[in-house]
C-alpha cells in the first residue's frame, strides 16, 4: 500500500482511528503522530515537490507581463481538462455551446457562470475527475459554518505544500525546520487535565500543541514550553496566536521566535502587534482554503499578494461586475493548480478589494489586495477560565453538510445558544452529533440549546459573525437570536 491509499484509508477512517489513538499511553501517541508524519512527509516532499517549488521561485522574478501571460497558459491547459475530465464542466460548456479553445484569456472566463457553494455542494462528484484512484477526501465548514466535501489527489497536495512553502522562504526557513503547531489537531484527550498538552511528529520535526486545552488554568505550562523551544518556527490560527500572545504579555515577557506563520481566520491590526511584541519577530500571514483555488500571502514588507500562478482572482460587486480598486467586493477564485476537483469562477462567500498602489516594495510583481474577510467572531468564555476560539469550534462543523450556516451565541457566562440556518440533508442527525461533540469539549461548562433560524445574523459591514459573545465585557440586552 503506498502513502496515498494509505492517508485516504486514514482520511476516511478517521472517528475509528481517533479511538484507539486516544486510547493509548501518551508514549504510544507519539509514536503514531511521528508514523503519520512519515507518511505526510513521504507524499509533501516527492521529486514533484522540489520541482514545484524551484520553479515557482522563479516566478518572484516576473514581471507583470510574463505572469499574465503564464495564467493565459495555464487557463487554457485547465479549460481543456476541466472538460475532458469533469462531468460537471463538460455540460456546462456545451449549455453555453462553448467549447475548450473559446476560453483563451482572463478576459474570456465571464463567459462563463459563478460556481457557489451552494453548487459545488451538490455536484461534487460531477466535479471530480474521472480518475479516483488516489483520491483524498477532507471537509470544510468554511465562513459560514456549512460542511463541505472536498477532494484532491496526492500531485495536489504536492504542488500546494511547495506553494506554501515559498512564502516560507521568503523568512528564510527552510523545509523541515522545527516548528511549533497550534492548528486543530486533536492529539490530546479532551480528559487530559495536565501537561503534556503536546506531541510530537519527530519525522517532519514538528510539535503539535492542542489548541483545546489552553486556558487560564495551562497557561503557564504552554509559556514554559515555548520558552524552552525560543527560536524555532511558531505557525498557528491567528485568533489562537493572539490569546497565547496575550497570556505571554499578561506576565511581561517576550518569546523570541525565529518566525510566525498565521493562516486560517483575519488577523485583525491589535492581534498582530499583541503576536508580534510577543514572540519578537515578524509574522507572516496568508489566506488560503481548503479548496486550494486561491492563495493571498503576505511578505516581509507586510503586503498581502494575489499568487496569481497558484489561482485566478477576480473581485466583483453585486451584478457580478469587476470591481474598481479600492472597490469591495466577492472574491471569485479559479483555481490553476487542484486539478482533482477543479473550480473554476468560484465564489467562497469572502470579500476583499485590489489596493490602489499596484507595487510592493519587495519587488515582487503579484498583484496587491486587501482582504475583508466575511468571517467576523468573538471567542467562548466559560466560568472557569477557559477559552475557546473561532478555530476550536469550527473542527466540529467540517462534516456538518446539511447547515447552510451555523452561528453559536453565548447569551450569558454559563449559556451557549447553538443557531443553524438548516439546508438539505439529515439536519436533526448532524445536530445531535454537534451537540455530542460539544458536551465533550465543554464538560458541562455551559448549558447548550439549539435553535433553528431561517438566516444568519449579519454584523456590521456584511460580516456574519461565527461566534457572537454577548456575556463578555458585560454586553447589556443581548438580542433576540433566532426564531424556534
């Protein structure tokens, strides 16, 4: 069996595999976090790997120009194959009696409609290629809080980790320097109740923090692991960052990291000074999905840049017209290097707009954009001192395909409102399986309801908050949530 079949066993045997990780002795953990590290390592850094990325390099260096035309290119080769492969794409052009050679040029893809999510959700398997043999299958709940399947093939995966790690290079790191984790991982027992709140991936040498256990009661543990580890690579989600930052802060200390890479969530101006004094080092943010259509990073002059060799962006306004810079607008992405499941013109739900300075002082010619990313959340407090961030609860909405959104309200300090704007599906069955997970992760911290709405709550500026915290800061009168 080689690494492939082998992680998309482990992808869709995952609940099944989790029990007996959990069950075993933390010595144990260890080794089989290292085990799957072989088996990522094996699939990330192929011969296809160091291609990608040398050849990408090189892309820093184009002008304008050149990477216009490199997209034209590869437009065409993704037309052409998109047609060929998909069952979904081949009926959508002959609908239009358009054919593969009418799509020649970015101006050419508004011949072609908006992808929603909506619509990738219901032909996802005409959206696949034909061939699935090495086939990976995740789950995203995205913005809004809305599962949805995505999958990708191991060239994939190759092609986006070297797409990753090009930004990486721009801080100087190297592929497989030690770094420290604080993504989603659940690699320690929610019962766990004391240190160690880490494992380890030796192979890929890596640490993986949990991000369910941090809270006023660990602190401490966690700052007394990072000052042991001074110096390495800390990546993680930003709103997580940010709380371990303000924790470090509280007690007046600094934790030299040799970078920070943050990913998955907005990080707002007051978190990235909090990370930055924090860790005494320049973080690098990027904006990226599990779609892999598109990816915004931001380099060491802290300018985000459209990777425009990785996916096509437009911005467009409410008529589906290109929006002016400076302009908000949706962001419609095409992606040019997932081809397992390509999408193509497709609308994420985010919004962003195109600076008004179309050059960055680090010389590098990929377009400036600044994002105004839908997403919008406070955190969850309970009684007792923990906290829990955008990012921990959305782990649990990833295989929630049947809400159309999902928003959680904490009315008051020991009272958590779960509120879903149902879609198709078994709604009723994927809601009790939240609540099941929540009731482990909170150990009846809070009193949990449900209620069902018929659309999200919006806050400011078209954002639809993930978690809306109307105990903290003693927010008076919280509003009416939904209707029953």
């Amino acid at each position: 069996m080689n690494c492939a079949a082998i992680e998309k066993n482990l992808r869709a045997n995952l609940s099944f595999y989790a029990k007996l990780y959990h069950k075993a002795p933390i010595f144990l953990q260890n080794a089989i976090i290292t085990a799957r590290g072989w088996v990522l390592s094996r699939l990330r850094y192929q011969k296809l790997f160091w291609k990608t990325l040398a050849e990408i390099k090189t892309h820093d260096f184009y002008s304008a120009k050149e990477l216009r035309q490199y997209q034209n290119t590869m437009l065409q080769d993704l037309i052409r194959f998109a047609y060929a492969q998909t069952v979904y794409y081949r009926e959508v052009l002959e609908n239009l009696n358009l054919g593969p050679h009418d799509i020649r040029d970015l101006d050419d893809l508004n011949k072609l409609p908006i992808l929603t999510r909506d619509q990738v959700k219901r032909n996802t398997q005409k959206l696949q290629t034909q061939n699935d043999k090495r086939r990976i299958t995740v789950h995203t709940s995205g913005s809004c809080g809305s599962g949805l399947a995505v999958s990708y093939n191991s060239a994939d995966l190759v092609k986006n980790w070297a797409f990753l790690y090009r930004q990486l290079s721009w801080a100087g790191v190297q592929p497989r320097e030690w770094r420290l984790t604080l993504y989603g991982s659940k690699i320690v027992p929610e019962s766990q109740q004391e240190p160690p709140f880490w494992r380890y991936n030796l192979c890929e040498r890596q640490i993986l923090l949990s991000i369910f256990h941090l809270s006023e009661k660990t602190k401490n543990h966690y700052i007394r692991f990072l000052l042991l580890h001074r110096g390495a690579i800390l990546e993680g989600f930003a709103s997580i960052l940010a709380i371990m930052a303000e924790y470090i802060l509280e007690q007046g200390l600094t934790i030299p990291m040799k970078m920070v890479y943050s990913t998955g969530e907005p990080m707002t101006k007051t978190n990235r000074k909090k990370v930055q004094e924090a860790f005494g080092c320049t973080l690098y943010d990027c904006y990226g999905m599990t779609e892999w259509v598109g990816l915004i990073q931001e380099c060491e002059r802290g300018e985000k840049h459209v990777m425009v060799d990785y996916g096509i962006l437009e911005i467009i306004d409410d008529e589906n017209k290109p929006c002016a810079r400076g302009q908000e607008g949706y962001l419609v992405w095409t992606g040019l290097q997932h081809l397992d499941m390509p999408l193509i013109r497709y609308r994420i739900g985010d919004k962003g707009m195109w600076c008004a300075k179309d050059h960055c002082e680090c010389g590098r010619n990929y377009p400036l954009v600044h994002t105004t990313i839908t997403r919008d959340s406070d955190n969850i407090k309970t009684p007792d001192g923990r906290i829990y961030s955008p990012r921990v609860i959305n782990q649990f909405l990833k295989n929630k395909q049947s809400f159309n959104y999902c928003q959680f309200i904490q009315d008051r300090a020991d009272s958590l409102i779960v509120r879903i704007v149902p879609g198709i599906g078994d709604v009723q069955g994927e809601t009790q399986m939240l609540l099941h997970d929540l009731d482990h992760l909170l150990q009846g911290a809070l009193t949990i309801r449900t209620c069902v709405a018929e659309r999200p709550i919006m806050r400011g500026e078209g954002k639809y908050p993930f978690i809306l915290n109307h105990a903290d800061n003693h927010r008076p009168n919280p509003p009416k949530v939904c209707q029953v």
